[in-house]
C-alpha cells in the first residue's frame, strides 16, 4: 500500500466526518437530505478495525446500549469503508461499540454509512469521532494524538486548529505517554484521573506514587508534593481515646478509598467496638457520585 503524504493536513478527514457523525442527539430536519441515505448492512459482512484507537469498552454501558438497541434498533449508523484485502467486506471506520452491542442484542444488519476512505483518512475520523464523542479514555486520546503526529506528519498546530485542542492540552496529554505501563492502566480502568497521572510524571517512582494515590485517596496537589519529594505532613496527635491503627484497618481504608474514588478514614475507639468512618470528597460532583453509591444509585 503507497504511503499516503504527510502533509496533507486533516481539512478532508475533518469535513468528511462533520458530513458523515451527528455530534449532537438531534439536528435539524433542513440537515438531514445533505447526508446520504444509510444503507442495512449484514452484521456478518462487518469487520473491526485493528487500527481502532478506542481499545477499553465498559460491559456496563455496552450492556445499556445493547439493552437500548433491543427495544429501539440502531438508530445511528455506522460509518464504514470497503475492507481493503476482503471483497464484499467492510471494516468499520466510526462505530464499533455499536455494531458490537447490535451483535449482542442479536440483530442481522446494521445501518450504514460507506465511504471510501484510505488508511490514513480512516483513521483521522475514528480519532476525531471518539474524541467529539468524548468516548476516549485519556490514555486512548493520547496514543490517538500521537498516532496521528507519529505515523502521518502532523504538527500539534495542525492537530489544535483540526481538532479544537489547544496545544497545551494536546502536550499535556501526550505526556502521559512516558509513563510506566502499570500506571496507564490505572488511568484506563479509571482508578486515576489524568490529572493525577501528570502530577507524577516527573517523579524518581511514579508507580509507587500510583500505588499511594489510590491507597489513600490523594488529591492532586498532595501527590504533586509526593513527586517533587516534598516529605508528607505529619498526622495531627490523635486524642488519648483513640490508638494507633493496626495494619488490617489501614488495609481496610484503602480498600475502601480504591472503591470510592475518595479518602477514607476509620478510627477505632480504644476499649470500645464502635466507632467512626470519615469520607472526604472534594467535589459537588463526587458528592452526588457517593450519595448514588450510598442509595443504591447507578
């Protein structure tokens, strides 16, 4: 296959995914008759992408989707291109966590949007698609933007004014790159913000920083101090009432902490069964979050 040229910028794959993906839930009816008409594609003659820049795929919200799909069928299409080594195939360009929920629920054919994409343009829409969608996880956006400036010649400058990134995030997020394996997988699976994962970039042990982060529920600016070898600040003196904490209560807090994404604390009352738990939570949103934990909430 000819090396498509570097220069060419992402103008087309842009344009062609504005035309092709509706961002929004809903556009205006005057919209519809400039996109062409979907095409019922059998499932069977659908294939994934091995160059998909989206890899994580939550089974709670593909459960949700395939569960929406049963009830109200697919109701925005795929968007495909003619598989480039397999005649009547074609490998999916935007789109898989649908077509994967359609498998699921059972269905025989897909709505679908063809176009004739080379490698290059194919893979700019999947990257733009999922970023528009915000359906990347940081460490997926990253490699994406990396990718695209890696394989394909392009400039941050480029990939800012395509993508409506400033530069500054674009870095940001690429940075994360350079750390260890272990970690990317905490920022992946959720357990660290990307936040969090930069703060520790320039650390001497970046994963047993990770490891500390998630154990004790650290804030951003504490696991900075940690990076910079800043000593931590010494626990205030407990009252005579309470004693040291044993090592199974301390394993008990971060299990706790890793569960609910906040700082947990539990103190023991000496000579007493009782006692108290403390959570601290530093957001509105991360509120909300635990009184859904509390209340059964999803």
């Amino acid at each position: 296959m000819a090396t498509p040229p570097k220069n060419r910028g992402l103008g087309r794959g842009l344009s062609a995914l504005m035309a092709d993906v509706q961002t929004e839930p809903a556009k205006a009816a005057s919209e519809q008759p400039t996109r062409k008409p979907d095409m019922m594609i059998p499932i069977g003659q659908i294939m994934a992408n091995p160059t998909q820049p989206r890899r994580t795929f939550s089974p709670d919200a593909l459960g949700e989707l395939t569960a929406s799909i049963k009830e109200k069928g697919v109701i925005q299409p795929l968007i495909v291109r003619p598989h480039p080594t397999q005649e009547g195939a074609y490998e999916i360009v935007a789109g898989e966590r649908r077509w994967r929920a359609a498998q699921a629920a059972r269905l025989h054919e897909v709505p679908a949007i063809i176009r004739s994409y080379t490698e290059q343009e194919s893979y700019e829409v999947a990257i733009i698609e999922n970023i528009q969608r915000a359906d990347l996880n940081p460490v997926e956006e990253a490699a994406g933007y990396r990718d695209l400036m890696d394989k394909f010649g392009h400039t941050q400058e480029q990939l800012s004014e395509a993508l409506g990134k400033s530069r500054s995030h674009l870095a940001n997020m690429m940075r994360l790159l350079n750390l260890p394996a272990e970690v990317l997988d905490y920022v992946r699976e959720g357990r660290l913000s990307a936040g969090a994962a930069r703060a520790m970039i320039t650390a001497d042990d970046p994963l047993s920083i990770a490891r500390q982060a998630i154990s004790k529920g650290l804030s951003v600016r504490e696991i900075e101090k940690l990076a910079k070898g800043a000593p931590e600040k010494k626990a205030p003196s407990r009252p005579a009432t309470y004693r040291t904490k044993d090592a199974d209560t301390v394993a008990l807090e971060g299990d706790l902490s890793a569960t609910l994404g906040m700082k947990v604390s539990i103190d023991h009352k000496t000579g007493d069964e009782g006692g108290s738990i403390t959570i601290s939570y530093k957001t509105l949103e991360e509120l909300d979050d635990l009184c859904a934990k509390l209340g059964g909430g999803s």
